[in-house]
C-alpha cells in the first residue's frame, strides 16, 4: 500500500514539474515577446520626438520669416 501511495505521489510531482517547466518556457517567450514589443515602442517614440522637434524648428522658422515681412511691411504687433 505504502509503494502504490509513493507511487501517486511521485507520479504527481512529475506531472507537476511538467506543468511548471511548461509554464517557465512560456513566460520566458513571454518576455521576449514583450521586450520585443518595448523596443518597437520606444523606437516609434523617439521617431514621434524627433519629428516634433522637427516640426517646431519648422514652425519657429516660419514664424520668424512673418516678423521680418511684417517688419518690412510697417506691421505692428
């Protein structure tokens, strides 16, 4: 009696690792995926931060050229 309870309990923490091995591969791909992801994320940002840097650089040229045709044209502000 004794063996075959042995025998149960063995056969469930088999069974058991099984699963958390199963579990530790997933969340490792997991993780990847996610990294992966971040890395796509913090990409598209500093892509979206320079072209608003650019952006203002743009609009602060522009707004300089009114100045100086307002100038020129006797425009107060």
């Amino acid at each position: 009696m004794a063996e075959n309870v042995d025998s149960l309990v063995l056969e469930q923490l088999r069974l058991i690792r099984e699963d958390l091995g199963a579990l530790k591969t997933g969340m490792a791909a997991f993780k990847d995926e996610v990294h992966g992801e971040f890395g796509d994320v913090k990409a598209e940002l500093l892509g979206q931060r320079t072209m608003i840097f650019s952006l203002a650089t743009t609009i602060g040229h522009i707004d300089r050229r009114v100045e100086h045709i307002e100038e020129k044209l006797g425009i107060e502000q």
